[in-house]
C-alpha cells in the first residue's frame, strides 16, 4: 500500500543513535536495498519508528561507530582510523543494520594475519565499495580526515607551609577537560568521557566542554599514546594566596596547566 503524502519521510533526516545526532539524506539512509534502514524508510512511515524529545528518529545503537556506517552508505570508500581497535564492535553494527558485504569485508579484516587489535601496529586506511555508486563515481577523501589536536587541561592545587617541602600538600587534581573535535574525543576516551555539559553534538563538531570520568593525568596520556598521539606544546599559569592575613601562614597554590596533543 503506497504511503499517503503526510506519511513520507523527509529528503533530509534527523536521527538521535545512542544520544549522537546525526543529518543525512533519505536517500543515503536507503542506499542498501533490504538493509535494515532501507525497510524502516521506504516499507514503514514516520509513526512506525521511535523518536526522542525532539522528534528525531531514535536508534538504540552505538552513536560513535554510526559514523562508519553512513560512511559506507553514503561514500565510495570508508577510512578507519590508525590504531582503531573496534572491528569486531563495528562489524556487528552492521550485522544489526543487515549491511552483508561491509559486515563481510570487516570480518575479513579482522582475521588478516598482518593485522591484530592488539599488536599495535598502524592500520592502514580501508577500502569499501560504495553500495550506492559505481566505480566510476567514486572520490577521494581527504588523507588529513582522522589528524587532528586534542587539549588536555586540568587544575590543580596544593599547599606550601613555612618549611615548604616538609609541610607541603601535593597537587589536587580536580577535574580533566578534553577540547577537540567530537570524534577524535570519543575515539580516543570513548566511555570514559563525559559529555554531560555539551551533549547531542554532531561528530564533526567541535567541543571544549568535555571531562573524563577519572582524575589521573597519566591514564589520559596512555590512552592519547595508544591512539597515535604526541604531545606538541604544554603550558601552565598559576596563582598564590595567604590562608589568611599573616604572610607566614600556608600559601595556597592553584594552577592551571593546557597539554596539546597531536596526530
């Protein structure tokens, strides 16, 4: 039965994955014949499916992995970062998704020799066909896509009494922020960011806002290193107080301290 005009989709779609928005095209979303969102959108209408407080359609799915598999519906080929460690996970987003050939090749990969998740070595960019064009219509994506800068900043504080060393109190951690662009955020620190202060933000955005959800500065720089990063620059400012009027009291230190990532 043909769908009546106020039943329709949209040409251009807002969806709400696992809390990540994403905007794309109708026809992008329905690129794979009898992949599970070309039934949603062209077998169902818009009353079928879930929608979030703001009326996008709902998935309940990894929000970060999503990216790749628009990217195989919408381009020629998909690129997967170095050192990405989530294979297995993506592949069965596409299982989920009903996507055969990109569930196929990643399990291919997955079980290439020269390759293991936890060898360490640099993944070299993939190569997926597009479902939606022929080779002739395929373009290149920048090689720059998956570089970027990531800032990690932190304050911190600590007492110094009037022996300094023999009173002093060490640095308090009390929050570690993470500014970069949204994707390189999530695969870097994945669950362990939290992205309460600026939620719903496209991929592709940029933020300033998130924190990670653990105080140790070295367990952000080990997750930074595993991802193929290289500090660059590091700066710092701080001020000092009296805790109270007399100038032999305890001076009280707070820092703050900007350590810029780059891959």
């Amino acid at each position: 039965m043909a769908l009546t005009h106020s039943q329709t989709f949209p040409d251009i779609v807002e969806l709400n994955v696992g809390g990540q928005v994403y905007v794309t095209r109708l026809e992008t979303l329905t690129a794979v014949t009898n992949s599970l969102l070309w039934t949603k959108f062209t077998q169902g209408s818009p009353d079928d499916l879930p929608k979030d407080g703001k009326g996008r359609f709902f998935f309940d799915r990894d929000g970060f992995l999503f990216r790749y598999i628009l990217d195989y519906l919408r381009d020629s080929e998909l690129f997967l970062p170095e050192f990405f460690k989530e294979r297995k996970r993506l592949q069965k987003e596409a299982d989920f998704f009903q996507l055969p050939e990109l569930s196929r090749r990643l399990a291919a990969l997955s079980q290439d020799s020269s390759y293991t998740e936890d060898s360490g070595e640099t993944e070299e960019a993939v190569e997926l066909p597009s479902p939606a064009t022929s080779s002739s219509d395929r373009g290149l994506r920048s090689p720059g896509a998956n570089f970027g800068y990531i800032t990690i900043g932190y304050r911190g504080s600590y007492t110094i009494g009037r022996d300094i060393q023999a009173d002093a109190k060490f640095r308090r951690v009390a929050r570690i922020t993470v500014c970069s662009k949204i994707s390189l955020a999530k695969e870097v620190f994945g669950d362990t960011l939290n992205e309460s202060r600026d939620p719903d933000r496209p991929p592709d955005k940029y933020t300033s806002r998130y924190y990670l959800k653990y105080n140790f500065l070295e367990q952000a720089f080990d997750r930074l290193a595993e991802a193929g990063f290289h500090m660059v620059a590091c700066n710092s400012t701080g001020t000092c107080s009296y805790g109270g009027n007399d100038p032999g009291e305890d001076k009280l230190w707070t820092s703050y301290t900007e350590y810029v990532f780059s891959r």
